[in-house]
C-alpha cells in the first residue's frame, strides 16, 4: 500500500525538477497548472495560484514556465482564454459581454484587447467572419 504524497513532498520535488534541470518533471507540474487553469477561467488567476497547482514557489514556477513553454504564465492564461471565447464568438449564441464575463475577461474591452494581440481582429470581426462562413 502506497501513502498519500504531501503537498510540501510535491512541492520539494517539483522545485528540485528545476534546479537539477529535469524539465520533464517541471512539465508535469505545467501541464498540470495549465489544465487546471482551463477549468477555472472564469475566476481571478494569479501566477500566486497557477505556482500552487504546480506546487512550485512563485519565483521557481515563473522562472521555469517561462523557460519551458516560451511565455508568462499571464500570457498563457490570456491565450487560453482567448481560445476558449473564440469558440463561443463563433458559435454565436451568446452576447460578448456575457461572454467576457464568463471566460475571466471582466468586461469587453479586455477581452477585445486580447484578440487584437492574439489574432490582429476583434470579437466582432472574428464574429462577422463566422457568420459569413456559415
């Protein structure tokens, strides 16, 4: 029979993943804060919440992220988001506000901000596009 692993085990080893260069492990704890984070993205999350998922300090876990997936961690949660919205804009089927609100945007001007960076659109464009595609 194995024991439960403590949060305090997982952490020592997800931080020990990084100083001894084994990013496959350090991967592990990303995947697992990135899949966590598409799950909550309606709610407010910091990279303070992201670290504890992967159960790495805040430091080791910016540090590492950045290293191993390209981006902040900010970054990649603002793409998440704007891949889930995307889906919704183009369904069709709900207002943009309401939209933003659910995906963790706030408000739609965040959220039009972010498909500018990500796709050089808005919303509504991307809207339109999909509209006229069907």
């Amino acid at each position: 029979m194995t024991s439960a692993v403590t949060f305090e085990e997982l952490k020592n080893r997800g931080e020990k993943a990084v100083r001894s260069g084994q990013l496959e492990e350090a991967q592990a704890c990303f995947d697992q804060a990135l899949a966590w984070a598409r799950e909550h993205l309606g709610e407010r999350l910091s990279v303070e919440r992201m670290a504890t998922k992967a159960a790495l300090s805040v430091r080791q876990f910016s540090r590492a992220f950045s290293l191993d997936v390209g981006m902040s961690p900010a970054k990649a949660i603002e793409n998440l988001r704007v891949e889930a919205a995307r889906s919704q804009i183009e369904a069709g089927s709900s207002q943009l506000e309401a939209i933003a609100r659910r995906i963790g945007f706030g408000n739609v001007d965040r959220m039009r901000r972010a498909f500018v960076r990500a796709y050089g659109q808005t919303p509504q464009d991307l809207r339109r596009i999909a509209r006229n595609e069907r």
